[in-house]
C-alpha cells in the first residue's frame, strides 16, 4: 500500500496539473469506489467546484474544492492517478473518472478495487449530511514531518504507549502515514527490534527513532516513494526502493553486520529486521517467543557475511543446497517474480493512458 512518501509524490505531481481547472462532471463504473454518494449524488455534488488545491494528510490524496468542499482519494494497494486527454481509450481498470473544463480528466485506476474516495462538504451545504469535512480525517495522528511535531512532542506520544514499536509505527492513531516499508527501514536504522516495547525505550533510543523515521521519509520523498509493487505517479515511478536496507531482504546479509536479515509476521504483516543489530531486551523475550518461533531464516543459519555459493546462483530448483539456502534461494526468486510482475503491470497501467 502506498505510504506517506509516494502518497505525497502523488499530490505533487497532480497539483500543477489540476489547480485551477473546475471538475463538470463525473463518472462511476465501480460504485463501492465511492465512500461517501451514491454516482448521481456524487457527480451532482462535485460538478462546478473548481480545484483550489492539492496536498496530502496521513495515507490520503487530499483535493481541496471550492464551496469548502474536500475530495480523498485514498490509493489502498493498487489505486493510481492519471491526467489524461479525454479522448484517451477507455481502460477497464478505471474506477472513476472526473472531467475538467479543459476537456482533461482525472482517471482513478484500481485493478483490487481497494481503494476509496469521498467527498466531504463543509456544514450546512447541500447534500452535506452525505459526508461533513469534519469526517474526513477522524482518527489520524500527527504528521510525523510537520515542524511543529518536535522531538518533544514525539517523547510525549510514545511515552503514552506500551506496546510493540512496530505495530506502534503502523497505528494511523499514533502518527499518520506510516507504513511497513518505512517503518521497518526506520527500526533497522534506529536499532530498535521491532517486538521491543515502546516502554522500555530510553531518551536516547527515542531520539534515535525521531530522527531516523524523520530522515528515511524525507530520503523516500525526494526520491518519489518505492515502486515495489503497482505504486507509480503521474510523473513516473519512483527510486526508494533501490535504497532500502531491509525490507524485503529476508535471508541477505545485513549491511551493518553481515549477519542475515530476518523476518517475522506481526500483526499480519512481514516484518524484517536484523536481530544481532536490533537486539530485543531480555524483559521482552518472553512474549515475542511464540512469534520469533516462525522467524525466517532460523537461528543457527550461518552467517549471512560472504559471497554467494555456486549452489545459490541458480536459484529456485537448484540441487545440492542445505534446507536453509533452499529456502533463502526461494524467497529470492518470490520476491525477484513479484517485482518483474509489479514493473509489468506499471508499465501496462501508464501505456493503458498514454504515459
């Protein structure tokens, strides 16, 4: 699911394009895309608002509409962005499709139908009850990049909370935009273990977090989010993902000590992380156990440290590898399928309109 960094890359992008134009209508094929109307009462809502504005909040594309009114598109797994020329062919992944006066539209293209859209209008104006503005960020915690949210106000967050940091990070609550990939990098990078409680933390392991989550979101901004899967904006894709030190590298050394990278579900979510950098404190262990039994690669693997054997060039299917680099070929060559399949379908959803 796209995260803060590409959810803001997204907002960049669209903003030069639709400031300033007047949505005239507006086309449903999904309705359940919808979180708010009904398509007639959708379309009738936002027909003759013009486009004053466009930013983020939390894990959602913010469009801010005259009259007061406020558009969120929220992208889930697979929702994407397009400015095209109205006569741009049809795409039987489109969702919804708003059109502009200067005969362009925004496309919403979604192949899971995950993703959401509301329309939320000030108090009092017609067809408010269908969604007030209020409503739209109910329960979003601060944005971690924001100046005002200092180091101060983070210790005075965390130090609310007793649970586990990484479902702590994911909790749209505690601070909103966080996701998996940023906040398995930021624990690597602060050496935090991701089941270490955030009350055992000092006041230097919270200064460490602040800055680390702070300093790996902005890097993610600047290089337009990870493209991990069918993630892409309307300028493109982006690079983070060829920066990232741990996600998704079960079983790889870890840059720092050599030693593998490991993971673990938590929460329904895989979790990577280095276990000799991120060591969990001994009051910890004893309720991470049932959940570090299923941790891949197991203890006893070997140090990951040194070149690949001529066993593991192969990959998947190779003879002559112990259980352990099998399984670790394995994961390699998943996650090598899942991205080739990923800058496939991209490369599919831009030609599908005309990018």
């Amino acid at each position: 699911m796209p995260e803060l960094p590409e959810v803001e890359t997204v907002a960049r992008d669209l903003a030069p394009r639709i400031v300033g134009t007047t949505v005239v209508d507006a086309r449903t094929w999904w309705p359940r895309t919808l979180r708010t109307h009904r398509p007639d009462d959708f379309a009738a809502a936002i027909g003759g608002r013009r486009v004053e504005a466009v930013r983020r909040r939390g894990k959602l594309v913010v469009i801010e509409l005259s009259g007061g009114a406020t558009l969120t598109i929220h992208l889930k797994m697979t929702g994407q962005l397009f400015v095209v020329p109205g006569t741009t062919a049809p795409d039987a992944y489109v969702r919804l499709a708003l059109d502009l006066s200067d005969g362009r539209e925004i496309r919403f293209r979604d192949i899971r139908k995950f993703g959401r859209v509301g329309l939320y209008l000030p108090d009092g104006a017609p067809d408010g009850a269908a969604g007030e503005d209020g409503e739209a960020f109910t329960g979003l915690g601060p944005e971690p990049l924001d100046a005002e949210f200092t180091l101060r106000a983070f210790r005075r967050l965390i130090r609310r909370r007793k649970g586990r940091l990484k479902p702590l990070l994911l909790d749209q609550s505690f601070l909103a935009g966080v996701g998996n990939i940023y906040a398995d990098e930021a624990l690597w990078a602060a050496r935090l273990h991701p089941l270490r409680s955030a009350a055992s933390l000092r006041p230097a392991d919270e200064r460490r977090l602040y800055r680390e989550l702070r300093r790996i979101l902005a890097e993610a901004i600047e290089r337009r989010g990870s493209s991990i899967d069918d993630y892409t904006a309307p300028d493109g894709d982006g690079s983070m993902q060829e920066r990232l030190l741990v996600y998704q590298r079960t079983g790889e050394p870890c840059v720092r000590c050599g030693r593998p990278v490991r993971r673990v579900v938590v929460g329904g979510r895989a979790t990577h992380f280095c276990s000799w950098c991120q060591r969990l404190p001994i009051a910890d262990r004893a309720g991470a156990a049932t959940i570090l039994r299923s941790m891949v690669p197991r203890r006893g693997a070997g140090p990951a440290g040194r070149g690949p054997r001529w066993t593991e060039l192969a990959g998947e299917g190779s003879i002559g590898l112990t259980p352990d680099e099998h399984a670790r070929a394995a994961a390699r060559a998943r996650v090598d399928r899942t991205r080739r399949a990923a800058a496939t379908r991209r490369a599919q959803a831009r030609a599908a309109v005309g990018g």
